[in-house]
C-alpha cells in the first residue's frame, strides 16, 4: 500500500464514508424497487390496468 503520510486516517476515513454512502444509497434503491413492486401487484390484483391499455414490453 502506498505511503499515504500523515493524513492517512483522514483519507481512509473519506473512503470508508464514501462506501458507506454509497452503500446505503443502494440499500435505499433496492428497497424502494421492492415496494413499488409489491404496489404494482396489489394495484394489478385489484384490476386496475395501465391507463396506456397496453401491456408493459
């Protein structure tokens, strides 16, 4: 590993944010796209269909 002098806490710490951030993004977006799944299929259930009257590619 290369000699990051003395601010490498400060830079291990920024990346180690950055993963952090990142990762709960992708945890928020995962999530979100498993409820609006589950609202789709309730929705689709119900019998409501989509307003286009065409069926999704």
């Amino acid at each position: 590993m290369s000699d990051l002098g003395p601010h490498a806490g400060f830079i291990l710490a920024s990346y180690a944010a950055v993963v952090l951030v990142l990762g709960g993004l992708i945890l928020t977006v995962i999530l979100d796209h498993r409820a609006q799944k589950r609202a789709l299929a309730a929705l689709e259930q119900r019998g409501a269909g989509r307003r286009s009257g065409q069926a999704a590619p």
